[in-house]
C-alpha cells in the first residue's frame, strides 16, 4: 500500500487544527500560517518519497 489512512488522516487533522487555531484570538500572534505549509509541503515529500520508494522496490522485483 503506497500510504496508511491513518498517516493521512492524523496530518490532515493537524492542519485542521492549525487552520481552527489561526482563527482564535489568544493564538493571533503565532505563525500558524506558514507552519501549516511547512506541515502540507513536509508531508508533500514524504509521500512522494513513499511513492518512490514503492516504484524502485517494483522496478528492482521485475529484474
């Protein structure tokens, strides 16, 4: 399987949270915005590294 819904489901949750968090008052002086996008882009490169990964161990099978 290239991902777990679980990896999946627990990062979105994170950047559900961060974006409710930019919204309340107390959090207002944090920079939630850009480390929501350092999170998406973070987990961007873990997938597509996962992909990889997954496609190299199916080129090597076939040899």
């Amino acid at each position: 399987m290239l991902f777990r819904a679980r990896e999946v489901a627990s990062v979105l949750a994170f950047v559900v949270l961060l974006l409710i968090g930019k919204h309340v008052p107390v959090l207002g002086d944090l920079p939630l915005t850009q480390v929501t996008g350092i999170v998406c882009f973070a987990f961007a490169i873990f997938l597509s590294l996962r992909i990889f990964q997954f496609e190299l161990a199916r080129l090597r099978a076939e040899d």
